[in-house]
C-alpha cells in the first residue's frame, strides 16, 4: 500500500447501467477491490458525480444555482446506493454530506471524518462543495486538502490524460506523467481549473487511470497506475 489516505472519485456516468439505474455488478466490484487496501488500514474516501442523474448545465431553462443545487442532490443520492452496496459486501461505511441532509448523512465535520476513518469505515462525500458554481472536482480537491489526503485516484472512462480527445484524433497521444502547471498550462482539462490550481497551491497529487479496466482500482492503491501520474 503506497498511500495512507487518499480520495477516489468515481464518475455518476461511469457507475450507470446501460439502460440508466446503477451496473450493480460494477459496484460490487469496485467494493472488493478496496478490501485489501481496507484491511491493510487505508482511510479511503469516495466522492461521486452526479452525471447519471442530472447534468445541469445543458439546460438553459433552469436557473444555475437551482441546476447545480439539483446536482448536489444527485450526488448525495449516488453516495447512499455505493455506500449501501459496499455494507452488503461487508464494507462499514459513512456518509457526510456539504450541507445538511437530516438523518440521510452527517454535516461534513473534518474531526468526525477522522473517528469513521478511525473505525476502519470508507467515508462517503457528497453534496459537493455545498455551493453552486463549483464542481465534483473542485469538491474532491477541497476535501483531499482538508482531510490531509496523500493523493486522489480519479477513475474515469478513459485511462489517461491526453493531448488530445483519442475519441476524435486517432494520433492522440497519452501521457504517463505530467505536472500539474502543464495541465494549466496546456488546458488538459484533467479536472476543472479551480480544482487544478487548488491541487497546484496546496501540493496535491492526482493519477487518472481506466475505471473500467481489471482491477484498476486495487492496482491503483498499490502504486501501480496504468495510466496518467500529475505530479505537483
């Protein structure tokens, strides 16, 4: 295990079955890969987007603050189904949220973060940052810095970081390792701008690999990532 704590986001899209809902399979496989990591005393925290749900700014017909506000709420609702399939893999786990959600999740505390992690639980972050205008990126990076993260993992749907989209230029090229001022620098877009210079002031390093490929996520926490480092 290579890092103590770090913060895995997972894609809303990614997790989606292929005619909506959740690809429960998915999920439990995502479970049993953290076990080992787990067992071993990793603090493992998740932030999920919402784009299964809700993707807000492509409707012009809803106030911004009021879209955002809906994708905060999908996120909260992603936490509570994950969470709820990692406890029937046996996986104890915590729910905060950016604001206050009643008996659904605790208000993000960093101090009762830390006694869940102290209870070997996987913490669950939703509700983003709690204000529209900034992302699920933005809301990983804020709560890596608070939670004293050692790095975080981004698994996506692609398994790097590109000069260019692989989908459109077949000449694309990955990187292995980049710095986080040429991802500012280029524009890579890896997570949003905000996020890019929060990691850049406050140190915090990144990797993105490919949810989807064989125990990425296990190979991930062990140091081995089969895709892109930023390096800070």
């Amino acid at each position: 295990m290579q890092n103590k704590r770090v913060m895995l986001k997972l894609s809303g899209e990614a997790l989606a079955g292929p005619k909506g809902g959740y690809n429960e399979d998915k999920v439990r496989d995502i479970a049993n890969q953290l076990k080992p990591a787990i067992t071993n005393g990793a603090n493992i925290g998740i932030v999920i987007g919402g784009g299964n749900y809700w993707r807000g700014r492509t409707s012009e017909a809803i106030d911004r603050t009021k879209a955002d506000q809906i994708g905060m709420l999908a996120t909260i609702m992603n936490c509570i189904y994950v969470s709820e399939i990692f406890r029937s893999e046996g996986i104890d786990t915590a729910i905060f949220s950016a604001f206050a959600c009643g008996d659904i999740a605790e208000f993000f505390s960093k101090d009762r973060v830390n006694e869940r992690f102290a209870e070997g639980k996987v913490v669950f972050f939703g509700g983003g940052t709690g204000h529209p205008y900034f992302s699920t990126d933005t809301g990983i990076v804020l709560r890596a810095i608070e939670m004293d993260a050692d790095m975080i993992l981004l698994a996506k749907s692609i398994d790097g970081v590109y000069n260019a989209d692989p989908k459109i230029d077949p000449d694309a090229k990955k990187y292995a390792t980049l710095t986080m001022q040429e991802v500012i620098d280029k524009r890579l877009a890896v997570v949003d701008l905000t996020a890019s210079v929060m990691c850049l002031e406050h140190k915090m390093p990144l990797a993105v690999f490919d949810l989807n490929e064989e125990d990425s996520i296990k190979n991930a926490l062990d140091g081995k990532i089969n895709g892109t480092i930023v390096t800070v």
